[in-house]
C-alpha cells in the first residue's frame, strides 16, 4: 500500500500493515503500535509527541528537521482518511529545529501562553509549544497541557478521541504505511560515563559492546562499581542480566553508563531511575546521527517483554538459516505482539525464548 490509498482503507488493514511491519513504540514502553490504531474508528485527533525531554535526545529533532516533507506527507494523508486534527508538540526552546516542518504543513502555532489547544475547534496541522518541562514527555500530561483532555486511572488517550504517538515512531509510520519498510534499525543515544556523546543508528539487535565501543569505553573496562541502565536521565531503567547480555530493542532510544551510587541514590518506584539532577548532561553532543553496523545482532521478540499485555512473537526461522534484510524471522504470538525482521544480512545462529542471533554475512545474490 502507499499513503494514496489510505483513503477509504478500513482501519484492520492499517492496523495489519503496522503490525506486519513491526512498528513500535521507538521508547518508552515499546509498545506495538498497530494495537492503537485499530481503535481509529473511535479517534478524531493524533498528537504528536515531540518533546525531546531528555538532555541527550536528538532523534525527535532531528527528524523534525530532515524529514519534513515525508512528515508534511504523512499528516496529510491522515488529515484525509483518520484524524481531524495533527497536534505537534515540541518545546519553544527548539522551535529552530522545527520551523521548517511548521511551514511544509501550513501549520497554526500556539505558543505557551496560548494552550491548551481546542482540537474540536481546529482541523489540519497545529503546533502547540509547551514549555521547558522534562515532566511533559509523559504521555499523560502532554496530553493535559497541549490538549486540556484529562486521562485518568485505567482509561487511554483513545478513550477521549486522541492516539498519542512519539515522532520516531511515526517515522517508522510513514516508512511502513508509503513503502512497507519494515522497523530493522534505531536511533541509540550513548551518554554516561563515556568518553564520548553518541547518536547512532544502529539494526535492531545491536549489543551493548558495539554502542560502547562507539563512544569510546569497551565494555571490559566497566567495573564493579559502574551499571548499565536502559533509557534517558530522566527516566530509565537497569537493563536484565549483564551488559554483555544487552541488545537493542524497538524502544531503545539510549543507554547510559553511571556510578552504582549514583543509580542507588536515584531509584524510585518500580525501579524508576531519574538521574537528571545527578550530574551535567552538557557538553559536546553529537546531534545528527552516525551509522553503525555490527558484526552480530540479537532480535528481541518483544520490545518490552515486561507490560502487561504484550506477548513475545514465535520464532520463523532455525539456526543456520540464511536470512536477508527485511526477511521476516519471527510473526506475531497470541493476543498483542509484533512482527520481527532480520535487521542484517546473515546466518541464524541461535533461537532463544526471547531473541534470536544473527551472525553478519553477505547473502548471495
């Protein structure tokens, strides 16, 4: 299919389309973006979380900027099949980097002082700056302040007309929805104790050696005294077993290397860890991507194996088998679960419950 179609296209059949394309929440819980969009029928209006909250974070803004015109195509083929509204929401320190999108889509802007948005009372592209906040990231709250809908206990944005989606995510989108590209890569920030800022882009299924290497401190020179954690300064996670044993998932948007007192002295509840305030996250960032390509990845089979819901997918392939980019190696499992696909050329040289190893190795023609 392609976003000409969308037009008339039943919601079940962009729902599949998301789903056999693997697209996932690019952070936060990871979760299969194909299970909001089947609720279309029951939303007027997306809002598009843009907020970069976090110091390192690049990946929002610098799609905004570069990919433009594929966003302007995108909102515009929603705009004319499933929403009512687009509501971007970045933050007025970044307007620099988001001027131009604002003008592609012949955008109307609120600024702080003007929201919250009435979505019922607009209709196309709407640019609703918010503060600096790192708080407003969250789906919830953005939602409020941009929108002034209220979600509450159990309920979803989709219980109030809205689906709530990251940029990168519907970047992956638009990849699905115009050219079914399937989601094999991410953008990875690197940050901590390295001695290098990284933004990479990197397969699915890279390990934590690779990102580490690239910003300058081989995984062997951690101690005992330092953890791997799994997310942004403001909100992330120790990540399962060793770092050895880590790979990049759909929702892996950063990795940080920290002090174990540090971790300590910053854990909330259900293991929460907000380290913003805990050190200076300036500096020198990259601020545009690098590609990465490693010798050897490992596919999760859930982006977050932990919510709720969400089931890991089944395996399609063996050790041995020879797989190409975008092949598909693991379909979806019962209830809410995801696509996968080979992010590398390569040979499949293990299958685990939970991921499967591809060795790179240039496929014949």
């Amino acid at each position: 299919m392609s976003l000409s179609q969308l037009d008339g296209m039943a919601v079940p059949k962009i729902a599949t389309t998301l789903r056999d394309a693997g697209v996932a929440g690019a952070g936060g819980a990871g979760f299969p973006t194909h299970a909001k969009w089947r609720r279309l029928d029951d939303v007027d209006h997306l809002l598009v979380n843009h907020q970069e909250s976090e110091p390192i974070y690049y990946m929002d803004r610098w799609l905004g900027r570069e990919r433009a015109h594929a966003f302007a195509a995108l909102f515009e083929a929603l705009l004319g099949s499933a929403f009512e509204t687009v509501v971007v929401t970045p933050k007025l320190k970044h307007r620099d980097w988001t001027r131009g999108l604002e003008a592609v889509t012949d955008a109307t802007v609120y600024l702080p002082e003007d929201l919250p948005v009435d979505a019922d009372d607009e209709s196309g592209v709407v640019f609703a700056y918010t503060d600096d906040e790192y708080k407003y990231g969250m789906e919830s709250i953005l939602l409020n302040v941009a929108t002034g809908t209220v979600v509450r206990g159990d309920d979803l944005p989709m219980d109030h007309g809205w689906i709530v989606q990251n940029t990168e995510t519907l970047w992956n989108a638009y990849r699905a929805l115009d050219r079914g590209i399937p989601t094999t890569r991410t953008y990875v920030h690197v940050a901590g104790n390295v001695p290098e800022h990284r933004f990479l882009d990197v397969p699915i299924g890279t390990p934590a050696a690779d990102l580490l290497d690239a910003a300058g401190r081989p995984i062997g020179s951690l101690s005992d005294a330092e953890v791997l954690l799994h997310g942004g300064p403001g909100w992330s996670f120790r990540t399962d077993g060793t770092p050895a044993e880590f790979r990049v998932s759909k929702r892996t948007n950063a990795i940080l290397v920290l002090d174990a007192d540090t971790v300590a002295a910053n854990t909330y509840g259900d293991g929460r860890i907000e380290v913003l305030d805990a050190r200076d996250w300036g500096g020198d960032h990259e601020t545009s991507p690098t590609t990465l390509d490693p010798d050897a990845v490992g596919v999760p089979l859930a982006a977050n194996p932990a919510i709720g819901p969400v089931e890991p997918a089944d395996p399609l392939v063996s050790p041995g088998d020879r797989v190409k980019r975008r092949d598909v190696i693991a379909a979806p499992g019962d209830g809410i679960s995801n696509t996968h696909h080979a992010p590398i050329d390569g040979i499949v040289t293990d299958v685990f419950e939970s991921r499967i190893d591809i060795r790179f190795d240039v496929c014949p023609v």
